[in-house]
C-alpha cells in the first residue's frame, strides 16, 4: 500500500514549493523582519535615518533575494527538489525489494513474483526510453522519472500489501476446513452448532483477505498496462516539434492520476 507520503509533481506545484523556499530562505526571512523591526520603530518613535535605513534596507535585501532565489535559480531550486524526492523513493523502493521478493517466495505466489519482475522491467524501459527523447540534467526529465518512480514504489507497497494479507491466512485451510463442516453438517447439536460457526467465520476472513488481494493485484495490473501505454507514446512523440512539452505533459497525466487513484485506495 501507498503508506509513503505522495507528493504533487505538477508544474504549479513545483513552483508553488520553489516560492514558498524562495520566501523562506534567511537572506529572505532576516532582512524581511529587520524592515519590518525598522517600520514599528518609526511609529513609535517618528521617522530617522535608523528606521529608514532598517526599513527600506532590509525590504530591499528580502525582495532583491526573493527574486534572485525564485526567478533566477528558481529552475535549479526546483530541480534539486525534484532529486532530493526522488532519492527517497529510490531509497525506499530498495529497503521493500530486498524483503518482497523472499516473502512472495516463501508464501509462495507466483502472480506476485511475475509483477514484481514485470515492474522492474517496465520501469527500466519506461527510463530508457525517457532518456532518448530529453536530456537527464533537465527538470521535465527528472520529474517525469520521479512519476514512475512513484508508480514503481506504488506497485511494490501493493504486493507487500498482499503478501501480508496472504501470510495472514496461511494456516486456514480452507479444504480441511470444508471436511469438517460436512462432517458435522450431520449433527445437530449445540456444539456442532456453535463449531460450524467458529469454522464458516474462518473461511469468511480468508474469503475477505483474498479478495483484498485480488484487488490489490488487479490495481497493479493496470499500473503496469500504463506504464507500457505512456512509454509508448514518449516513444513517439517529436521532442522537435512545438507541442512536444504538452504532449509529453498530457501522457505524464495518466500516470499522476493513477497514483492519485492508488493513495486514496490506500486510504
């Protein structure tokens, strides 16, 4: 399940994060309150060349910065923060690979070890393909990888998700169980009674916890019928053309929905 934090990697709010760091920043924050020190100095006590200098230089500084910080490196802002979150996932996706794949061998599921080799090849073409239409240092670059990074993780939380679910109805047996309720169909005692109770309640929880399981594969499914379909069209799309950015944005949207679809799922 999605238990990490998802973040918005949309333009509007990468800018939105690079503003708010703009204006947080100390060459910001300090000469803002300097002048803002300097303005309830003046009411108090009238206007020198004390207040003055204090307030118009410190709004001068924290403007000049602000500006400096956003439009300037806003780009390079906005790119490190796009990396720094992407290691993160990277991070994370390698601390769930190297326990989900014993798990999902131990209890045995095939279904989940053939997603989880199909999200590592899916994900490796998705990067190849990516890297052969815009330039690896750039932002869109970047964010797009970061997308699918989110999608792969994604992936991988389900399956543990599953993996969970299945190791916690292992010692149902649901054949065994099914003997004994025939058998006991035949007595009408109190005590049969209350057992065939006690039995169906089992078969009820593992009913429930594969069908869990049924939908959290089926979720995987089509994360990775989306990933071949956006790889697909990256693949054709003419970065030499004007409309290439919107066209490579319209294609990053099916993703980005989907794992907004995922996390309320995990909700």
């Amino acid at each position: 399940m999605l238990d990490h934090k998802v973040k918005d990697l949309s333009p509007v709010a990468i800018k939105k994060t690079v503003l708010s760091n703009a204006i947080q920043m100390p060459l910001s924050v300090y000469p803002a309150a300097i002048g803002i020190l300097g303005g309830f100095y003046s009411l108090l006590f009238g206007l020198d060349m004390f207040g003055i200098s204090a307030m118009v230089g410190g709004g001068l500084i924290a403007v000049g910065n602000w500006v400096y910080e956003y439009f300037i490196r806003g780009s390079a802002h906005a790119n490190e923060f796009v990396l720094k979150y992407r290691k993160e996932l990277e991070k994370r996706r390698q601390e769930t690979l190297n326990t989900l794949e014993k798990d999902l061998q131990h209890i045995g599921s095939e279904d989940g070890l053939r997603q989880l080799r199909l999200f590592r090849e899916k994900y490796n073409n998705f990067q190849s393909v990516l890297g052969k239409k815009l330039d690896e240092t750039e932002l869109t670059y970047n964010r797009y990888l970061t997308i699918a990074e989110q999608v792969l993780l994604g992936g991988l939380d389900n399956l543990d998700a599953a993996a969970i679910s299945l190791k916690s109805i292992s010692a149902i047996k649901s054949d065994d169980i099914q003997k004994e309720l025939e058998r006991l169909s035949h007595d009408n005692s109190e005590m049969s009674r209350a057992k065939q109770n006690e039995y169906s309640t089992r078969l009820e929880l593992r009913k429930n916890q594969l069908d869990r399981v049924s939908d959290l594969m089926l979720l995987n499914e089509s994360a990775l019928t989306h990933l071949d379909h956006v790889s697909t069209k990256i693949a054709n799309i003419n970065t030499k053309q004007g409309r290439a950015l919107v066209d490579l944005e319209d294609s990053m949207d099916e993703l980005r929905h989907l794992i907004e679809r995922a996390d309320k799922y995990a909700k």
